[in-house]
C-alpha cells in the first residue's frame, strides 16, 4: 500500500503581540489535512507548551528558526525530532502494509497512541471517552468490571502488548474457553462475556483507532434470558411467614417490601426518610428511578408500614447485590418455590399485584412502576384468570353447570378421545 505524507511547518502568530509566534507543524494525509500541533509539543523533548519566537527570525523556505533567533536551537531541534517521528511513522505504516489517516496519525503523535495499538490500549481509550461523554459512574464501574476478565486473559496468553487487530475468531474461542473452565462462567455468560471484546473493536474501527475489525464476521449468538416468573401471593405468603435464621429473614423482608412497592434493587438502596411524602392526603413513596430518571409514586400499602415499623423507617438492610440474589435463590429453595428469583422478581410480582388482585388500571399501574409509556409494561404485565373472572358480566355465568335453570335441561359433558 502506497500512502501519501505531506509534512509542513509554519509559523502561527500570536494572539497578544504579532511580532512573536511558535512553530506549529500540519500534515496532509492521503489529501487529508490536520494540524498536529506546536512542534514544542510533537517531539517529545518535554519542553513547554509554547515557546515564542520573533516572526522576522522565522524563515518559511527552509522551515527553520534563523540563527540569530535565542530560541533558534531549541526550535530547530524540536523541528527535527518531529520529523523525524512522522517519517518514521510512515515507515511503519508502509512496512505493515496499513493505510494511514490523520486521526491516527495525531492519535499517534499527539495523544500518545500506537500505530497498531493493543486491546488494553483500546479498552483505556473506550473508557477515557465515556468519561468525557459523562457517563454515569455506576455504567463505567460496569465496563471495568467486563473488562477485567479480558485482560486477565491476555496476561495468561502474554499478548498484552499485541495489536487489537491479531484478535482473530481463533483467540476469540479461546477466550470463551478460558472464561468457562478458569472463571467458572455459564456459557451464556461467557458469550456475553466475548460480546463485549466485539463491541470494542467496533467502535475503534468506527473511530478510527484500528484498520480493520478482525471480529467483523464473527457472529455471537446469545441465548435468550428465560422470563422471570413472579411470585403468587400465596407463596409471598410462604416468604413471609417462613420460619428463617435472622440473616435471612432480613433478606427475605427485603424482597417482601420490594414485591409491595416494586422497587429496583438500587432504588430501594437509595431510599430515605425524605422519600415519604404527603400527595393528596396519603403517604406514598415519591422519587426518580435511577436507571431512567422516571418519577414513580408508590402508595404505602399496610404491609410496607409493618416493614417500615420492625426496621425503624424506610431504609431496608439491603446486602450486596452479589448476595441478595444467591441468599434468595437459599431461601425460595427451602420453600419448595422452583422459580427462577432474582431481585427484579419482585418488580414482576408488584406488577402482577396491581393489575390482579388490585385490578388498577394500566396508567395507575405505569405511574406506581415509575414507566414513561404503557409498551413498557408490556414485559411486566400478565393477566391471568382471577382477573377475567372479576370483569366478566356476572349474569352470563352459571353456577354450576350441572345444576341447571329452571326450565332448562342439562347436556352432559361429551369425552372425546383422540382416534388412534
């Protein structure tokens, strides 16, 4: 591949005093135009940011600060050294066969980057412009968290330093190998897991960071999540009168005021006093949902007063989510409960209490829920019998069928067998 490199220093004036400027350097890319900088800066000498010179010691034909100039050695040295750099970035860019670019060439020069820059490297700078995008803390705290598995992996290969774009769908296998038999993750999780490494060389190709994305068609397929089931009332009943050891009764009240407000793990977390409100002569729970900036209002309900009573206000001893969730899988088992119960459960469970036994209408729902649109309670909502029943015009059912009207003579019921 024949790449193209147009290297030019110039003098740019200064906006105090036009008799002073620094030596600034632009390259033309492939017809791409950038300017990298104050030469001051590209060569790595660790001098200032910006050194003046006076304008009339600047010679523009040769590129260089003209002798009688104090500042023309040091100048001139930087000149050279960033030269010197750019040609040799342009060695290896036609030695590796790579087509060059202007962001890459200032990602490399000026931002400390690599031509060929590795996965560490891309997972510090994914992470570097999530921060300047304002992320949320507890979003980039979950990226560290995917990523560390990933570099564990490639300490144990030694291949830390190793370009992002030697990735290949063979080191890709292998690392979904290493998370199952090393980290001890499900291969659901680990395919997850290996989403996350494609996720971020997509978007270094999209930016420019790397050439080629060498996963672009490996294609991960990820087992859907089986749906959460909630809980009747009858075994949250079970749950709350269950005879546990005080560490999981704690637990277990936790997830029973959750299943009576709907709550999020983390905004039952960040619960407090100041969370009660008076609105239209009751109290109900009022706040922003963490994960939406939603506002719900939840009504007290009597069970939530008990909870609120034996723990002495709104602040539930909530665990780490890391073991609230195997604590209430510990709990549900010794109940004889086989459902599938993670904390958000009990989001699931206040949901199918609104609409079923409370029989509250969908936008009442919504508001309880802390939900923007009625399509999102669409994965929440399941009505079920009992609520058909209540609806359904009483004067159209029967009794009992097989007593019948007066005046009106039973059919009995046919068996119908299916043909062998």
């Amino acid at each position: 591949m024949v790449n193209y490199l147009h290297i030019n220093f110039y003098l740019r004036k200064s906006t105090r005093t036009s008799a002073y400027g620094a030596v600034y350097v632009r390259v033309t890319v492939n017809r791409s135009r950038i300017t990298l900088g104050a030469v001051t800066v590209i060569s790595g000498l660790d001098l200032p940011k910006s050194i003046m010179i006076l304008c009339v010691n600047w010679d523009q034909t040769k590129q260089r600060v003209k002798p009688a100039d104090p500042q023309a050695t040091l100048i001139n040295k930087a000149i050279t050294e960033s030269e010197q750099k750019l040609r040799k970035l342009y060695a290896q860019h036609e030695g590796f066969d790579v087509r060059m670019t202007s962001k890459g060439v200032k990602s490399c020069v000026r931002e400390g980057g690599k031509m060929r820059p590795s996965l560490p490297d891309l997972l510090a700078m994914f992470l570097a412009e999530r921060t300047a995008l304002q992320t949320r803390t507890s979003t980039l705290d979950t990226y560290r968290f995917k990523f560390r598995p990933l570099l564990a992996f490639l300490k144990q290969e030694g291949t830390t330093d190793q370009a992002a774009e030697d990735f290949t769908p063979g080191t890709l296998k292998r690392y979904r190998a290493f998370l199952i038999t090393k980290r001890g993750n499900g291969e659901r999780s680990a395919d997850k897991t290996c989403q996350v490494v494609k996720t971020v060389l997509l978007w270094a190709a999209e930016n420019e960071h790397i050439q080629k994305n060498p996963l672009l068609n490996v294609r991960i397929r990820v087992d859907k999540t089986p749906n959460l089931e909630c809980l009747s009332q009858e075994e949250l009943a079970l749950v709350r009168d269950a005879k546990l050891i005080p560490a999981l009764r704690s637990v277990a009240d936790c997830f029973d005021f959750a299943c009576h407000t709907g709550l999020a793990y983390q905004d039952m977390k960040a619960l407090t006093p100041a969370s009660i409100r008076l609105v239209e002569g009751s109290h109900c729970i009022v706040g922003k949902r963490l994960k939406t900036g939603t506002e719900y209002c939840i009504p007290i309900s009597r069970r939530v007063w008990e909870l609120m009573d034996k723990y002495k206000g709104i602040v539930m001893p909530l665990p780490k989510l890391g073991d609230y969730n195997p604590l209430l899988r510990q709990i549900m088992l010794s109940l004889g409960i086989e459902k599938r119960i993670t904390s958000h459960t009990a989001r699931k469970t206040f949901a199918d209490w609104c609409i079923n036994e409370l029989q509250l209408s969908e936008e009442a729902t919504i508001v309880a829920m802390g939900q923007k649109a009625a399509k999102e309670l669409t994965p929440y909502r399941k009505t079920r019998p009992k609520r058909l029943l209540s609806e359904f015009p009483a004067e159209l059912l029967q009794a009992n069928p097989m007593e019948p009207a007066q005046g009106q003579k039973v059919t009995p019921f046919l068996h119908i067998y299916k043909a062998s």
